[in-house]
C-alpha cells in the first residue's frame, strides 16, 4: 500500500511534469508564431524571396 508521502511525491512529479509540458508546447508555440510574423514582416520590407525560403527550411 502506497504512505501518504508516496501518494503525495506521486501526485506531485506527475503534476510538475504535466507544467513542464504544457510550458514547453506553450513555449515552442509561441516561438514559432513570433518567428512566423518576424519572418512575414522581414520580408514584407525587404521584398526578399530568399528571407522567406530560409524561414521555411530552418
């Protein structure tokens, strides 16, 4: 039977990893949404084709 320090060590690393993962998809999310616009608008002023080239293969 599981103590109660287990259940609650249990409980725990499953909720911080559940964070950790919510934070990191939130974080790569928002990376590629601000490289998207700064890539969108870099070439918007630019009127560089090879700008909009590298952002998609990188």
């Amino acid at each position: 039977m599981l103590t109660a320090r287990c259940l609650f060590v249990c409980v725990a690393t499953s909720w911080f990893m559940e964070v950790v993962l919510i934070a990191r998809i939130w974080f790569v999310e928002l990376v590629v949404i601000a490289r998207a616009v700064w890539c969108a608008d870099f070439a918007v002023c630019s009127g560089c084709s090879l700008v909009l080239a590298r952002c998609h293969f990188e």
